[in-house]
C-alpha cells in the first residue's frame, strides 16, 4: 500500500464517515506558493478554491509570514482575553471603521460559527426574543444555533434549535412561482412574503433577520440588488435588527463593494467575519452598533479568539488587502472569468447558469433534457478541472453547483489560465454525454 492510500486509510479509520474529502482520489496538500498548491505526489495547481476562501490573498505571503514570526518570536501566542492585547485592539479599530457601522465595537471569535452564534445572542438579547428570520437555501455553521438559522437539508441533521426560525425568499427566483420576473418584481413579491410572515408565522417582537449576502453553501445564490434594503424598510416598522454574514463575501472578494451588503445600500446593525480575514490562521468576529455589543449583562470572554498569533497574521492580511485594492483587482478578474463563462456557456446545454460577482463565482449544471439538477454533472467537471491542474469546490442546494473563489491577487495571467481549463474541462464533460 502506497504512503497517500495508507494515509486514506488512516482518515477513514479515525475521522467521522461525514467529514467529506473533494475527489475520488482524495489529495494531501502539502506546498503552496502564490495562487498554487503542490499535492504529497508532486502534483501542482492552480487553487480557485483556496481552503474554502481562506487562503484569501494566496500561499506563503511574505507579509503575513513574517507578522506571525515576529509574534512567534516575543515567546508570546497566548494570554486571553484578560489581558490587554495590543494586535487585537488593532484589528478592531480597523475594522469597526470599514464597516460603516456607527459607534461599532467588535468581539472575536475562533470561526465563522462562533461569529454568528455571537450575532444571535446579540440580537435575541437586546430584543428579548427566540424568533428570527433567515433565508431560505441558507448556511451559517455547524453548532446548534447556526444550524438553526441554516436552510440547507444537507447541512441539517435535526430539527431542533434554540431559535424560532421562519424562512424567507430572496435566493430562490429558480422557483415556478417566480418564473419571468424582474428583479424589481421579484424584489415586490419577496416584501409581500415578509409582510405575510411576520403578519401570521411570528407572535411579534422578531430579533432579526440574518443573510448572506451571497449564499456560499449555497451555490453563490444572491438576492437581487436592492432586496435587502426593501426587506430592512420593513423591518425598520417593527425594530427588527438585520444581520449580514459576511464571512465568505467580506474584505473587497464580490469587487463592487468592501462587503457583501454594500451592494444593497444598506448598513447592517450587526455584521459577522472569518475565513479570509487571517489568510489561513483560525479568526472570526462579530462588528455590532455599540449599544447592542455593551448591552449584555453576564461577562464574556473568548479564550483562544483574537489571541496574538491570529491577530498578527489578520493585521497584516488587512493591511495587505487594502494597500493593493485587492478589492479592484477581484472586480477586474472577476469580470474577465465571469464573462467568459458567460460567452462560453450556450455551447454547453449541461450548464443551466453561470452567476457570481468579483472572485466569487459559480457554474450551475441540469440535466439538458429534463431540466433537472444533476450533482453527477458538477463531479465530473470538478474531476476534469483537477486532471487538467485546476481546484475547485461544489455547493448548491441540490450539489449540482461547482463554485469558485480564487485568492484575491489573482494575477491576469492565472485568471485566462482558470478560465481557459474551466472551458476545456465544460467541453470534454458536455463531450461525455453525447
């Protein structure tokens, strides 16, 4: 037996039988330059997927490295958060000023799970209430209340919640009921829904609604422009807190705006990071309206969250961010991958639809004849993009979703060399069924 199939064996023996690994040949990464990876067998690629978004300014950044070495280097990784953390006051106050939230403060976590378990006993608190609305075909993290808040039957194991949750459209135009509307028509019918949801579902009193900007799990799905700001108008009436997860579309990665909910208009009262933000070392976070981070009353604490090591690394990746507008260079290669799917796509009636915004995009697959979703279909094309040196991940509601989200300096080079294995790896699929 080989060392990579012992090392198959090995996982399989002790992780759980539901910790999924991409490809039926599951790959050891074990290198990473830029925006390439080499895998245990000398294999190289290009990454579009980047450790789920969190490679977010590629491998072995300079800046970052040595951020996290000079910290190494004071003897220093840990303290809590009882003591008085310099890198982590740092951080905040960078962050409570880009958020646009007045008089923001800011809490950190471990995760992205751990941020919106924040955000909730935030909003339940201040409002005291269990009720909240979420979105439909949503995710938001594997604990007990994020599952709550979670519209996704693949990611849900049980009913169960600490929450009242009560689920809107916004994702969903693939719907009958909405076939052939405008955005600005679907927008309508949405408002309606709320309107109809909170006059019969909801006893009053909501904490707040939580969304994602763009839907990760969920296959890049994303409201119409504008949803959100004609949701909060209405929530406005009745004092209910809106919260945008934006743990996988902060920090400049959709290039129209620095957060996902910019492209709406609208200024969150509570907003929830993780993943790019430390560029591969563990940070999440909470940036709230001050009222509502000082408004509880138990002490709190975050043992590992924000601890000098993540933080250094955070800092430097920030700063990294906005030094390079990396923000202008999503929206440029964005609009160079997105638009040559788009010019491809007709040539291939497995593709049903090719959606996303900046270095955030996706390529849905149905079944040309019946319309239906077809999982199998965005498999295959993820086996064929790793042959030909190219990693992607899958999402979608149905799994039918191949989505991508390349580091952010992602160079006009390495954009065609995606773009053209992604068309080449579409031909020989589509090819396949003939």
């Amino acid at each position: 037996m080989s060392e990579h199939a012992s090392l198959l064996q090995r996982h399989r023996a002790v992780m759980p039988s539901w910790l999924a690994l991409n490809y039926a040949h599951p790959i050891e990464l074990v290198g990473g330059k830029g925006s390439r990876v080499t895998d245990a067998e000398g294999a190289t690629y290009l990454d579009f997927f980047v450790g789920i978004l969190t490679n977010m300014i590629g491998y072995d950044v300079p800046e970052v490295r040595e951020a996290v070495e000079r910290q190494l280097s004071t003897g220093v990784v840990h303290t809590s958060t009882a003591y008085l953390l310099r890198g982590q006051v740092e951080l905040a106050e960078k962050i409570a000023r880009l958020s646009g939230i007045p008089d923001a403060k800011v809490f950190f976590t471990n995760s992205g799970t751990e941020a919106n378990e924040t955000a909730l006993l935030l909003a339940t608190y201040a409002r005291k209430t269990d009720q909240v609305l979420a979105m439909r075909q949503s995710y938001h993290g594997r604990s007990f209340g994020a599952v709550g808040v979670t519209s996704n039957r693949a990611w849900k194991n049980n009913s169960y919640s600490p929450l009242n949750v009560h689920f809107l459209h916004g994702a969903d135009r693939h719907l009958p009921q909405f076939k052939g509307m405008s955005d600005a028509e679907y927008i309508e019918a949405c408002v309606a829904d709320l309107r109809h949801v909170l006059a019969t579902a909801t006893g009053g009193d909501v904490a707040a609604l939580i969304a994602e900007p763009i839907q990760g799990v969920g296959g890049f799905t994303a409201a119409p422009d504008g949803l959100f700001a004609a949701y909060r108008e209405v929530l406005d009436e009745q004092g209910i807190l809106f919260i945008s997860d934006e743990v996988q579309t902060g920090w400049g990665r959709t290039g129209d705006s620095f957060f996902g909910i910019g492209n709406h208009g609208v200024t969150p009262d509570i907003m929830t990071f993780a993943k790019g933000l430390g560029n591969g070392f563990a940070i999440g976070g909470v940036v709230a309206r001050g009222d509502l981070m000082d408004n509880l009353h138990a002490v709190g604490l975050a043992t590992f969250g924000g601890n000098p090591v993540s933080t250094a690394a955070a800092n430097a990746t920030l700063d990294y961010v906005l030094d390079h507008d990396l923000q202008a260079n999503a929206r440029r290669q964005g609009a160079t991958i997105i638009g040559g799917l788009r010019e491809a796509a007709p040539r291939f009636p497995i593709v049903k639809e090719i959606r996303g915004r900046g270095l955030m995009f996706a390529i849905e697959f149905a079944d040309p004849e019946t319309g239906d979703p077809a999982p199998e279909l965005a498999t295959a094309v993820m086996e064929a993009t790793r042959e030909r040196g190219l990693l992607v991940g899958k999402g979608g509601l149905y799994g039918n979703t191949v989505r991508m989200a390349p580091p952010l300096t992602l160079s006009d080079a390495e954009a065609a060399e995606g773009l053209g294995i992604l068309i080449d790896s579409l031909e020989t699929v589509n090819g396949a069924r003939k």
